[in-house]
C-alpha cells in the first residue's frame, strides 16, 4: 500500500506547478556563450596540437622501423 501513495504523491508534486519567484539574469546568456566559445577554441587548439598524432592513429599506417622483415641495427 505504501508505493501507491507515494507514487500519488511524487504525481501530485509533478503536475502542480507553483510560481518560481526567479528569473535568470541577462549577463548569464553571455556568460554560458563564452564559456562555449571557450570550449570550441580550446578543442580546436587541441586538435590543431596533436593533428599528427590524430592523423596517426587514424590513418594506421606501420613506422619504417616498424615493417615486418626489416633489421634496425
């Protein structure tokens, strides 16, 4: 019995809407953009860092050292 009445009351809670005394603050918008251009500038300089070794792994290609049969004195 006791599931049905929470779940009663976890409904009533979900559909009742009460006013939210709160409002978000203009500098929050320009705020969450820097923070994504932020993000954007740091992941491109990132992949611009390490393009070779990206590139590398993508591409799966064997070093000359690497090949099978060749002797590296």
């Amino acid at each position: 019995m006791t599931p049905m009445w929470f779940s009663l009351f976890a409904l009533y809670f979900a559909l009742i809407a009460l006013p939210a005394h709160a409002y978000i603050d203009p500098g929050s918008g320009s705020f969450i953009f820097q923070v994504l251009v932020g993000g954007l500038l740091g992941a491109a300089f990132a992949v611009k860092t390490f393009w070779k070794r990206i590139w590398g792994f993508f591409s799966r290609k064997k070093a000359p050292d690497e090949k099978v049969g060749s002797k590296v004195d």
